[in-house]
C-alpha cells in the first residue's frame, strides 16, 4: 500500500486542465446551478442517466461532466443507479424497439414531479438515426419530454447550461 501511495505522489496529477476560459465558464455555471439545486433540491440534484439506444458520444461527454475535471458532484449533481430516487432522467440517444418497454418503466418508477430531459440530437428527434425499422425516433414519441440540450453531443459545459436552464424553466417547482 505505501508503495502505491509513494507511486502516486511522484507521478503526480496526470490530468490535462482546462483551458483557462473553459474554466472559468464552468466555474460561473456551476455556481448558479448549484445556487439553483440548493433552493429547489435540498442541495442535491439526482439524476437517473438512460441510455435508449445512442451512440455513446453523449455518454461519453456525461461522463466526462462527472469526472475530475468538470465534477458535476460539487455543484449538487449526484448519478443514481436506480429511478427511484431520481429527480430528473437524463435520456440519450433514438429510442430502439428494444429499449421502449424499460424506458416506459423507468419513467414510470421514477417518482413525480417527473423531469426528462432529452440530451444529444438524437433524444431530441431522432438524429441521424430517425425512424426507421429499429428506432422509434426521439424520446418524446415514448414518454413525455420537458427539456432538451441538443448537440451532437453536447459537451460537458452544455450540458451543465442545460441543466441550469432546466433550474431556469422549472419555476417554483422541485422538491422541497
């Protein structure tokens, strides 16, 4: 174990930093949405991440939302493996034949007041996928969408404005 520990302190932070703007814009828009999630969430925000069939190039860019560099997690922002304890489902890419029925149900598990937001062009209407004999098109053709955050994909930092747009819209609504 200390040799690791010695391993880890001469290699270092290993990690490129964000340019200095980026920086800056994601620091100014985590503070107003974690400003955001404290008034309406009780400090915390969780999210339900489903993916209905995508690429992966929106979760890879959720991901990167959740990793040491942006860290969605000091502003508030929690993932949970289950529906249940959601307050808002994040849902990318076309819904597929296959992926309908358990997006039905975690939309049906996740408790009111339900928040979906459709993330990438694709959970947005369909994308480059559209309707065809696999997918369904966008995830508003299977349960209700309240917001989108459009981009193929959308990077790290729009996601992030798209959620606090999501705080923005949603008024006095929330849990409390």
């Amino acid at each position: 174990m200390i040799r690791i520990l010695h391993q880890i302190f001469r290699t270092g932070i290993v990690t490129e930093p964000l340019p200095q703007e980026i920086s800056a814009e994601v620091a100014a828009i985590g503070a107003e949405l974690k400003a955001e999630i404290w008034k309406r969430f009780n400090r915390s925000l969780t999210i339900r991440q489903v993916d209905a069939g995508s690429c992966n190039g929106c979760e890879l860019e959720i991901h990167a939302m959740n990793n040491a560099i942006y860290n969605c997690e000091k502003f508030g922002i929690h993932f949970t493996a289950s529906p249940r304890f959601a307050d808002v489902l994040l849902v990318t890419g076309p819904v597929t034949h296959n992926m309908e029925i358990a997006l039905k149900r975690t939309y049906n598990s996740t408790p009111s007041p339900k928040l979906v937001v459709a993330v990438g062009d694709c959970g947005c209407n369909g994308g480059i996928f559209g309707e065809t004999y696999a997918s369904l098109g966008g995830i508003d053709k299977v349960i209700p969408v309240d917001f989108v955050i459009p981009g193929c994909p959308p990077t790290p930092t729009d996601l992030l404005r798209g959620l606090l747009q999501v705080m923005d819209k949603m008024g006095g609504k929330g849990r409390r």
